[in-house]
C-alpha cells in the first residue's frame, strides 16, 4: 500500500516533469519575457494577454507573461531577476515601482538584454532604466486630461477611486484630475480596495457623508464596475456632472451607452502588449527600433465612437 | 516516538537489564527517524525533477542560483521563527502583515520624522517584539486558539500599516530610503554583498558568467542569505541542544503536562512568538534596504508560506514535533518550486496550479518516505 503512494507520486512527479518539458521544446523561436505588476485577480490584462497570444502567433516567437500573484512589487522584482537569469532575447516589464525595480531591470541591461518599459512609469524612468524605450499612456497627463473635461461639465467636488493605491501611477492619475479641475486632491482620493462588494460599499458611504460631490473618476473596471452598479442602483446618474473611468471594459462601454458615464480615457493597451514584441523581434532580427517612446494613449471614447470600440472591449479594447 | 516496549516480562527480572529508553539506538536507525528525513528526499526529487525540466535555462548558472538561493534565504527565515512556534504548539498568521509595518516603521520614520536610521530599525525591532509578545500574551491568557488571535492582528497590522502610510505621508509607497541608508551601519548590516572581491575573481577566471561590462553575474552574496543561515543555525542549536529546546518540545506536545514537571510554557509560547516577529522584521528590514523602500502591501501572504516551510519540513500541526533543518529544507523546496516553475517556461495562467501540485507532491513524498523509514503506521 505504501509502496503504491509513492510510486503514484514518482509517477505523477514524471508526468509533471514530461509535460514542462514538452511545453518548453515546442518552439526553437526568440524567447521574450513580459513581466507586469498586476495580481492575478486584475482582470484588465486581459487584453494584454490576448494581445501577447497574437503577438506570438504574428511573429513566430514565444512569449512568456509572469506577474506577481498578489502584487507585491518586491516579488516582481525577483521574477524580473529570475527572467534575467533565464535569458530570453528580450524583456518587456512595466514600471510599477522606479525604486524597487531599479536594480532588477538595470541587471537585465547590464547583461545585454534588449528590454522595453510599457504601461506604468515615465519616459525619463524608462531612459534612466537604460531601456530602449516606453510605449504607455503618461499618467499625469491623462488625468489632467480627464479633469479638464469634468471642469467644462462644471465639476466643483469630485471623488477619485482608487482600487491599487499601492501604485503610485495611480495616485498621480487622481493628483493630475484635481490639477486639471484646479483644486487641491485633499480626501478626495477613496483607497477602495479591489473586491467589487468592498469597493460598492466604500463609495456609498463616500458619497453619503460627501453629498456635495458632483464628478467622479474610476481608476478602471475594477473600481467603475461597481461604480457604475451604484449608480444604476440609486438611479442617481443625473447628479453627477462628469462621471469618467481610465480604461474600457463592456460594462463601461454599456455605461457610456446609456449616458450613465460621460466617457472612458483608452490607454488602448492591446498596442502595450503587441508592440513592444513586434519592435522586440525586429530588434533582435534586424536591428531595427524607433528612436522615440510611444503613447498609446489617452484617448477619449465617448457616445459619439462608442459603437465602434464596443464589440471588442474587454477581449482586444 | 512510539516504539514498542522490548522489556523482558514481569515474571523474569533480569537486573542488568537497561532501561529501554536509555538503550543506544544504532546511527542509522537514529538518521532514518529524524523529521527532516523526508523533507530531504522532497528536496531531492525537486532538483531531480528542475534539472530535467529547465536544465539548460539558466537556472543552475550562477545568477540564476542567487535568484532561488534569495527566496528561499527569505522563507528561511520566517520558516525557522515559524517552525520553532510551530513545535511549541501555536501558530503566527501576523508574519507576512508583519513585514509590511515593521517596514512602514522603518521607513516613515527615517524619511519624514528625520529619525536616524539606526535608530528607526531599533524601533522596528521593539516595536514588532512587543506585538509579538502582546499576541503571545493574549493567547497565554484567554487560552484563545492562536489561529483566531493571530488573525485578528493580521487585519489590524495590515490595516494599521495602509492607515498610517496615509496618514502620514498620503501615499502606500515610501521611496527615497536609499539617500538616508546608503554608507550605514544598518543598511550593510542588512543588505551588503558580501566578498565582492571574490566573486571578481571568480568571473575573471571563467569559473561563473560574466556581464558584457566585465562585472560578474553575481556581485557578491547578499547578507539576506547569511541572516537567513545564523538564524537557522542558531534555533537549530537551541532546540536541539538546549534546555530551551527541550521546553519547546514540551510545552508543544502536552502544555498541561509540561507544566506539571515544572516547564514555565508561558514563558516559552510568548518568547516563541517574539521570535517570529523578530523574524518577520529581519525579512522586512532585508527586503526595505535591498529595494530602497517600504509598501504597504509588501508580505502579502507570506505567513502561509512560512507554516508551509515548516509543514514540508515535518513540522506536526498539532505541535510536539519537527526540525529547523526541516524547515529550512521546506523553504528550499518552495523557493526552488517558486522560481523553477518560471524557468521551465510553464504558462503563468496555470502557474498557482503547478506550485500547488508540486507542493502536494513533495509533501506526499516526504510523508511517505518517513512513515516507511519509522515503521509508523
């Protein structure tokens, strides 16, 4: 009996060990590593990884998306050692935390492997990284973006809701809307948290001991699902002037649809996950890299485009 | 250990006969019974299973070997502070909220109070042994499961740790530490590398790889691993040759009875869980000087990483058994099984699935294999 445990382990440990195997040798093509920040329960990379499937099929090479499973940056920072250890033809990694990625990612330079910054942090972080370049949405700016526009509705108090308070990208996001709104963020920055029943439940106590609030901007779907729950729920859409969310999902598109949110700020991130691989190749095949960072974003999708960004959010928008 | 009584019957005294818990066990029989045997072969299978799987990736260069060495001197060093609890019969589900405040003490502190950075990290270290001993406290006390009490300070430190680093300094990142640490006692104390010179010497004689500007692939070994190797030696030390180690078995395997023959337990379960909070405020104050800054999210779940180590290394849950070199050996399992999954290039969607099956594997194996040893049925 005992003897027949162990040897189902051995033969389960061999099966694993087969199957790992045959994943690995299926393709002789360039290994590239894409390294983000998210945890595993952030839905929004979807798309990016649907966007790293296409890549892989249109390129002929590999990709492999690690990220840190509760987002710890300082975890991601030794899957970044590790997939400098690992040497894949290039890197592409985000930039969630300048500090504590620093040294990570200046390793993988320093050991000669071509790497891109996407998504999270800033032209001059990725330079000083020694990247080849940035493709992203800057963060500041998309922010003043979407304030300026809540200014023009007439927004006066305004609640920010973060659900990834611990990236500081998302606080400059809500510092560049009160700055684009011209008044000072004070308590007007919610660290929601990222369950959907949490998030809901925080807004609404938000706003009832906040009743003069009129505009509100969600960090992505994590925090404008339930938004949007909320206002559907209370019916009480007509009393914000400006209701805007970063990035796209349907439940935001069906938002937008039906007046219940103004617009969505589309850092297109299908473009963050297909181009940094596509440059990647041609690098390591020809040498080849445009000279300047790239900003897939913001733009603004709003009643007037929304048919057309609608069929294809949450799977390639 | 429960072994079947070989004294001759009543009827017969035979006086030279020794009393059978003094007989002398052979070396082999005594190896083969040790807890850790089986977190032993667990280990092995691992590397077994990694060099056939990801054998030519990198992973056993020498910057791919610091890469798994450094998670798993990580889960050392909770692991030990957790084994230790854990024979001692409680547990400690505060470690991983732990290693986000003592970091947030460590860093606010010093960067917004103009606090000397010696000074913070002694303050992390009082502070962290003072919940510890408060959780050790209650617990003594109220007679509370550990589980429950250490829970509840899981989501007040947690809590405390976002609160704070708002309150204070309106964000949940606290960079910029390097301009306060670099050249400080502390800041080598904690994240020097160490023999530099060697590891130069090493690269330039073609023994390990070599960057393209000459400097080698591994700069030096980080102090994170020699902490993580004192404090191992240290508590394998003490409860294996010790009176103190002895009262850890004891009060684990039967408070009630350990008390009885006079083992002051409340003071060993209040200084074990001392011990993981000191443990948990080394792994913060490695982590916050290598990266240069504190988060709030920083060792999410870690405190079941940590039960984990000590459960691979045979660890009961009930208390009364197990070993620091299990553990240790539990937490080289994990980190090898962490990062080697990356290495074999496994999809990262089915990633959980694989470390758990792994997990699963090797403690099957390493039970397995010390029931057969031991002849425990």
């Amino acid at each position: 009996m005992k003897s027949t445990v162990l040897r189902n382990v051995l033969i389960a440990a061999s099966i694993l060990a087969a199957a790992t195997v045959t994943t690995t040798t299926s393709f002789a093509a360039e290994r590239f590593v894409f390294v983000s920040h998210a945890p595993d329960s952030d839905s929004w990379w979807n798309v990016i990884k649907n966007a790293l499937k296409n890549a892989e099929h249109d390129m002929g090479v590999t990709v492999e998306y690690r990220n840190p499973p509760t987002g710890d940056i300082a975890d991601m920072a030794r899957i970044i050692q590790q997939a400098t250890a690992s040497n894949p033809d290039g890197l592409v990694t985000t930039i969630a935390d300048f500090d504590v990625l620093q040294s990570a990612v200046q390793g993988a330079v320093a050991k000669g492997i071509p790497v891109i910054t996407v998504n999270s942090g800033t032209a001059e972080q990725s330079k000083k990284l020694g990247a080849l370049m940035h493709i992203g949405q800057p963060e500041y700016d998309a922010g003043k973006g979407a304030g300026e526009r809540a200014k023009a509705a007439g927004v006066t108090k305004f609640l920010c809701v973060n659900h990834y308070i611990t990236n500081a990208a998302s606080v400059e996001r809500c510092q560049g809307y009160a700055d684009g709104l011209g008044v000072p963020l004070g308590g007007q920055m919610l660290d929601s948290g990222i369950d959907p029943t949490e998030v809901y439940n925080k807004v609404k106590a938000f706003l009832a001991s906040h009743p003069d609030t009129n505009g509100i901007l969600t960090l992505g779907p994590n925090s404008a699902d339930p938004v949007i729950k909320y206002l559907r729920d209370t019916g009480s859409a007509s009393k914000f002037k400006s209701v805007i969310s970063f990035d796209l999902d349907s439940d935001i598109s069906q938002a937008i649809k039906d007046g219940i949110m103004d617009a969505a700020i589309d850092q297109q991130p299908y473009l963050q996950g297909y181009l940094p691989i596509v440059l990647l190749t041609q690098y390591v095949r020809y040498g080849v890299i445009p000279a300047n960072n790239i900003n897939t974003g913001p733009g603004f999708v709003t009643k007037d485009n929304i048919a057309l960004v609608e069929k294809l959010a949450g799977e390639y928008r | 250990m429960a072994e079947q009584s070989h004294a001759p019957a009543a009827a017969t005294p035979v006086l030279d006969v020794v009393d059978e818990r003094l007989t002398r066990q052979s070396r082999w029989r005594r190896m083969l019974s040790r807890p850790d045997l089986g977190a032993f072969a667990g280990a092995v299978l691992v590397f077994i299973f990694f060099a056939i799987t990801a054998g030519n990736t990198g992973m056993f260069a020498s910057d791919g070997v610091l890469n798994w060495l450094t998670v798993t001197a990580q889960l050392m060093i909770i692991g030990t502070g957790a084994a230790l609890l854990m024979i001692g019969g409680e547990f400690d589900l505060s470690v991983g909220s732990m290693i986000g405040f003592t970091g947030m003490v460590i860093a606010i502190p010093t960067i917004y109070f103009g606090l000397p950075i010696g000074l913070s990290v002694v303050l992390a270290f009082v502070l962290a042994m003072a919940i510890g001993a408060l959780n050790g406290f209650i617990i003594v006390r109220t007679r509370l499961p550990s589980f429950i009490v250490t829970l509840a300070s899981l989501y007040m430190l947690r809590g405390l740790t976002i609160a704070l680093s708002i309150l204070f300094t309106n964000r949940t990142i606290v960079s910029g530490l390097k301009q306060y640490s670099s050249g400080s006692f502390v800041a080598q104390l904690f994240a020097a590398k160490l023999f530099p010179g060697f590891f130069q010497w090493l690269a330039d004689n073609g023994i390990i790889n070599k960057l393209p500007n000459s400097q080698p692939a591994v700069p030096g070994i980080p102090m994170l691993l020699l902490w993580a190797l004192v404090i191992a030696v240290i508590g394998h030390i003490v409860l294996t040759k010790t009176r103190i180690g002895n009262w850890i078995f004891a009060s684990g395997g039967d408070a009630n009875a350990a008390r009885n023959v006079g083992v002051p337990v409340s003071a060993v379960k209040i200084s074990l869980f001392m011990v993981t909070a000191f443990c948990a405020t080394v792994f913060s104050a490695c982590q916050v000087f290598e990266f240069g800054s504190a988060a709030s999210d920083r060792g999410l779940l870690k405190e079941f990483e940590a039960i984990i180590a000590a459960v691979i290394g045979g660890c009961l849950l009930t208390g009364g058994y197990g070993s620091v070199i299990g553990a240790c050996l539990g937490a080289l399992i994990f980190g090898v099984v962490q990062m080697g999954i990356l290495f074999t290039g496994a999809p990262s969607d089915w990633f959980q699935v694989f470390l758990g099956a792994m997990l699963l594997i090797a403690v099957l194996f390493n039970s397995t294999i010390r029931r057969r040893v031991t002849g425990e049925r």
